[in-house]
C-alpha cells in the first residue's frame, strides 16, 4: 500500500495528491498538522530525516521531494492517464517547467505566504515554546524561514519576492497565451506542478492575477479546477480531511 | 548533429559534457567564453533567451538546463553506457542528489567562485563597458550577481556560503562512506551532476576537501577522475579547446 505524507491540497503537498488522483492509485492519504509541528516530530523524522512533506513510502521504500514523487509515480505506476510526455524533447520541456517552480516560482509566493500566515499560526506559542519548536527543524534554512516570520520579514525581502511574483504571472500568462497546457499538446506534471502554486493566486494575489491583467493564466487554473480528478481532490479535503494524522 | 554550448568542463557546463563522453556520443562541441560575456550576446539568445550555458541543440530543438539535458541524453539516446538506475526507486534516489546540487550544493560554491575570479575577470572593462555588458543579460538574479561580483560580496553573503560548503561536503562525505556511488550499485547522473560541482574543492577549498577531513568524498573524486570518459574529457580541452566558439 502507497502511503503519502502531505498538509493537504496546496503548494508542494498538492503535487503528488493531484498525481495520485490523477492516475487513480490507491494511496493512504495521511495530513500532518504544521501549526503543530507535526513534521518535525521524531515519528516523522523517522520516515524523512529532513522533516519535510510531501513524502511517499512505497513498500518501506521513502520517497521525498515532491516534483521526485511526481516522477516516479510515473515511471513506477504507468496508469491508463499518463502525465508525462512519451517523447524526449517533451518530457525536456517539462521538467524545465517542474525545475522553475521549485527553484524560483514556489519560493517567491512561499515566503509571502509565510510572512502573511505563519507568523499569526505560531502566535499562540511562548517564546520558549517555539524555540523548542524551531530546534527540532533538521534543515538550519528551515529554521531561519520560521524564525524570520514569527519576527516579520524585512521589507526588502518582501519587495523583491512580490517583483519574482509578478514577473513569474508574466511569464506563466504570456507562455500560455499560446499554449493549452505548458507543454504543447498535453497536461502534464508540468502543468500540476505550477497549478499547485498558482491555484488561489486569483483571491490572494488578486491585484496581479485578474481576468484583466492575466487572462490566460486565469483561464488555465480553471480549466484544471474543471478537470473531474482535482474536484474530487479537493471534495475529499473536505469529507476526509484527506486522512489520518499518523 | 547534436549541438552542445558550455563554458568547458566546469560547474553546470561539465554536466552534459561528460555525459556526452561517457555516452560516446558524437557531439559538435561549442565553448563560449564567460569573460567575453558571449552567452550574453545575440546570436546565442537566439538559441537560449535566457544566455545560460550549457544548451543543446538536437535538430533544431533546443534543450536548456543542465540537469534536463543530462535527462534528455539518457531519454533520446540509449547508449551501452547507462547512467541512470533502471528502477523507478534508484531513479528518485538519482534525481534528489542532483535536484540537491541545482538548489543548494552548487550555489555556494559558486558563489565563493564568483566572488574570487569573476571580479578580477572583468577588471579589465570601464564602468561603463561593463554596464554595458551587463543590460544584455536577460535574467535580472544574473545582473545583481555580476555586478556584486564586480563589487565585492557581502561579508555576511559569504560568511553564509561557506557554512553551506562545509555542510555540503560533509553530506557528501557521510553518504560515501557507506556507498561507492552516490546511489547505491551504480554510477548516474547524481555522480555526473555533484562531481561537476564538487571536482578541483581539493585544491580550491583544500581546508575542507583533503584527505583527512573528508576521506570518502576525496575517494569518489579520484575514482571519478580515473575513468576513461573523463580523462577524455579533459585530454580534448587541452587539445581541441572543446571546439568552435559559434
């Protein structure tokens, strides 16, 4: 049995839940709790010594990273829906769109999301409560990013993730101007992977993404809001809370 | 004809490189020149808009990043060498060592590369020529770095980046002690995409690489080097400059 370790359907966590629904694979959907730490609790540190979700175990084997665990439900479970392109130049194409999201894309609406949530999440901890917190994160990075949004995040740092931000829609929006799906032809990771960091965009950064400014953009997220896996993903949120804790 | 553009076997360009003599590939060779900001120029935006090296070119079709062209080789071109794991697990296991040296390991050894060569590499140009130089490079993360460069970095920038190397090479160091390639049983991608990274730290980071300190990483680097492909790869830039500059 696949077990998959998320917060839920959002951001990197929304990467292989989508996939699976997807493909339709029988997976155990387990949901940790953030606000309380539950990834840098040992029991899961015990799964991913990084303490961090997504994570996947198939038959005691780990997988981690998400845009990884997208892949190998691929090459591991070729179901009748294939999310990968069968050509080279193809699967070329996807991966520098997967490769953007993870290396730029997701990092710039993260840290706004952090600095806008995070710190009201971790309010109701003493100081001395979420230090002990903070020193159970296995990744020093990771303990300076919760750190920086319980204190605020210094406001140049703020600027220049809302100019990534803008110049990312850009991007997305004119590249899709011309395309269906990001890679030509075909839905693919690629398109699931940025739909996991640009669905909710239209509410949360509605100054830049709007049917005026980014037309095609909104039109893409929802024509994969429309898709039967991603309402049935997130019509279990709500009946399941996606799955036990542990 | 397969068309490959790099900066010579170093950092990113090394990636593809040696894949490409590992594989046996025959491949037209173009080494641009990074002090002369060719990559920046016009007829090479045409091929990568972006001005990065390396990038391929197979039949008209460009593939850009140098992981992705690693990928695309092993996808397009099924050579008696195989450099990535047949299994769907080996594979996840390959693809988080090279995502690793994409977000973290590379980036701060090139950072400290940077701030000891790259100033003194355009020394030689006015202010004004520089500047110049650095409106042609479309990505705007790559005009800051060449002007901090020029600059001088922060302190505290590169206080940062050395904590990061020593992590790094210490990771490195840990995992080989237990394995003789960086996935277990077979030499990839992950050995390709961290040794591009992490050859010639013996010299250039000495006080952290050296046999004492990191025996199992130092082992790894000899037993790369020693390999026909790569040997090769290095007798031809001494011979042939790795080819034409266009």
């Amino acid at each position: 049995m696949l077990k998959l370790y998320t917060f839920g359907p959002a951001a990197n966590s929304m990467k292989p839940l989508l996939t699976v629904f997807e493909k339709g694979l029988d997976v155990e959907k387990n949901r940790l709790d953030p606000s309380k730490f539950e990834h840098h609790t040992d029991w899961f540190k015990a799964i991913n010594p990084r303490g961090q979700v997504p994570a996947l175990v198939d038959d005691g084997k780990v997988i981690t990273e998400s845009t990884v665990i997208c892949e190998y439900l691929e090459d591991e479970y070729p179901t009748e829906v294939v999310l990968r392109p069968a050509d080279s130049y193809g699967r070329a194409q996807m991966r520098v769109w997967t490769k953007w999201v993870d290396e730029y894309f997701c990092w710039c609406v993260s840290t706004i999301g952090w600095h806008r949530y995070i710190g009201k999440m971790v309010a109701g901890y003493s100081d001395a409560e979420f230090e002990e917190k903070v020193k159970a994160i296995p990744v020093v990075e990771q303990q300076v990013k919760w750190r920086r949004a319980r204190e605020g995040f210094p406001q140049d740092i703020l600027n220049e993730e809302m100019r990534k931000i803008a110049y990312s829609v850009r991007k997305l929006d004119d590249h899709l101007a011309d395309h269906e799906w990001l890679v030509p032809g075909q839905y693919t990771l690629a398109d699931i992977c940025n739909f996991a960091i640009a669905n909710g965009m239209q509410f949360g950064f509605a100054e830049l993404v709007n049917k005026e400014a980014t037309p095609h953009l909104v039109r893409w997220i929802e024509q994969i809001n429309a898709r039967p896996a991603v309402k049935a993903m997130f019509e279990q949120v709500e009946l399941e809370k996606l799955g036990p804790r542990k």
